[in-house]
C-alpha cells in the first residue's frame, strides 16, 4: 500500500491506510510474541533485509521494539545508540550521516532532537526513513501503536478521551490527536495554562470535524471518557528550568481517581515518572506496559509493508 514510502508524520497517512497497517499488526502479533510463548511462531519474512537504528536521543521502548520487530521478521540490525563512539563526534552532519548508513541497510529509522531533521534526512536517503520522533514535533510509530491498543481494547469507535499532560511539547499527543479526528472522537485536552495544546493544532483538529474540549481539572472529565491518556511533563524540552518547576508534577492518576470510572483505561507512552501511582500498574484499569509490547506488531506491520513483504509466508 504504501511500499518504499517515507513515513514522517501522522498526517500523511489516510484513515484506510491506518485501518491497514492495524488490520496487519492484528496478523503478525502471533509471531511478536515469539517461539518460546506457546502459541507463537517464528517468520523469515524480511530475511536479507537490514534496518538501521540512528537514534541522536535517548530511547528504550522505540528502539527495542523496532529491533525486535525486524528480528522476529528474520531480518537483522544495525544501531547508533551513542553519537559519542559515531563519526558525529567528528562533526559529521545528518545529511551525510543519512547519505552513508542508506547504502548499509533497506530501512532507517532516526530519533533526532530537532524538528523537523527526519523530512530533512528523507530528502537525502536512498532508502525508507522512519521518524522516530523529532522534537516536538511528530512520532508516528507511536501513534499506530497507540490506536492498536485503543482498537484492541474494543474502544476505536465512539471513543472519549482524555489527552492529559504536557501538550505543548508532547509529540505523541500531537500524531495521536491529529489520528483520532480522522475517528470521530471527542477530545478532552487536560493540561496547565502554560502547556496548552498549541492553538495551530486545535484549530486543524476542529477543521477536520473533531470535538475538542479544554480543562484544567482532570476531576472534572474522569467519569466522561473511556481513555485516559497521560503524559511525562518532559523536563528536556523546556528551555527554562524554573517555567518546569512550576508545572511537574501537576497531574497524577491514583486509585482514588480511577474509582470515579472503573471502566476507564488508562494508557501512557512511557517513561512514566510520578505521574501515575505505582499502585494503579497492578489495576486492571493499567494498559501501559500492554500497550508498549503492541509496538512490536505494529512495527513489524510497517516494516513489512514498507519493505513490500505483505504476505505473511515462510512462517514456522
């Protein structure tokens, strides 16, 4: 469907090319889960095929699980995890960067602290590029996998959210708003004054026919929403240590809160730090962690698709 194809924000993507690449995640999570869980199964499917990780910023889950993606797909792997032990400590720029390791791999997928570097980098690769996130700018992988746990939760249609954090510099809560208009979802934005979600966004969200609601109290909104969607305040992206000072710690999901809706379900793109009570990890309310591994499945979608093997085969 979209073979070859860059994927740089949320935005380039149609609401029936997300339905796929989910439809297809829903048809490899069997061989996400590996050889040793029982029921799963082990595919050679992108064997050959080589995915390089540069990542300018620090990363666990995006990482791992693009790695482990392409190796359940019998593929393999090449990393930059460190620009100290790179050529980037020589002063070597991104352009150039891109132009060498896009002769080393079939795929890049690049993390980079600036906005804007991966669509800068894609006009210099001779292979696909995945953005990993830029700044704070977008993260489309995320956001995928974000709509995959909300549809396995049985939740996509009708759904009420509530997007609660650090909206301004929150780049998953950017990709993952702009998907859910395409949705029809109502969207609750929770945050303090200062981290407000940015007026351009709102503005397109509404012209795109999406319900948009504005608070300050997470109280308020607990019992109207079937997600709860929370977010790190993200120290590193505030040019002002003391403007963070004034706004961390502002929100915390406890049980007490989600007594309000026991139904809800409460998601994060991790790491969490304090903003949820670690006695709510243990709740059947938590999705975090189950959302997290769906980022093997999703990304084993999108590899497979960008590499053009979409048919599942060479399973065993």
């Amino acid at each position: 469907m979209f073979t070859k194809r860059h994927i740089i924000s949320t935005r380039e993507f149609s609401k029936e090319e997300i339905d796929y690449v989910l439809s297809r995640a829903e048809e490899l999570e069997i061989y996400a889960r590996g050889e040793e869980q029982g029921e799963g199964r082990k595919s050679d499917l992108l064997k050959g095929k080589i995915l390089a990780n540069l990542f300018y910023e620090p990363s666990t889950r995006t990482r791992f699980s693009f790695e482990t993606a392409m190796k359940r797909l019998g593929g393999g792997v090449i990393n930059l995890s460190s620009t100290e032990a790179s050529s980037v400590a020589k002063g070597e720029n991104l352009a150039d960067t891109i132009r060498t390791v896009s002769g080393y791999c079939d795929v890049i997928v690049l993390r980079h602290p600036q906005e804007g570097a991966s669509r800068m980098a894609a006009s210099f690769s001779s292979v696909p590029i995945i953005n990993a996130g830029d700044g704070a700018g977008q993260h489309p992988t995320q956001t995928l996998l974000d709509l995959y746990t909300i549809k396995r939760e049985g939740l996509l249609d009708g759904l009420k959210i509530a997007l609660i954090g650090d909206l301004k510099y929150g780049r998953t809560v950017h990709s993952l708003a702009y998907a859910l208009s395409l949705y029809g979802a109502t969207l609750f934005f929770v945050s303090p004054g200062a981290l407000r979600m940015p007026d351009e966004i709102k503005l397109d969200l509404k012209e795109a026919g999406a319900e948009v609601i504005e608070s300050t109290d997470i109280k308020e909104i607990v019992k109207e929403v079937n997600v709860l969607y929370i977010t790190r305040i993200q120290k590193e992206r505030f040019p002002d240590p003391a403007e963070y000072r004034k706004v961390a710690g502002t929100y915390r999901i406890t049980p007490g809160l989600i007594e309000e809706n026991e139904d809800v379900i409460i998601m994060h793109p991790l790491p969490k730090v304090d903003e949820i009570d670690v006695e709510v990890d243990g709740t059947k309310n938590a999705r975090y962690f189950k959302q997290a591994f769906y980022g093997v499945p999703v990304r084993m979608a999108i590899l497979s698709i960008l590499l053009g093997k979409e048919e599942i085969g060479n399973a065993r």
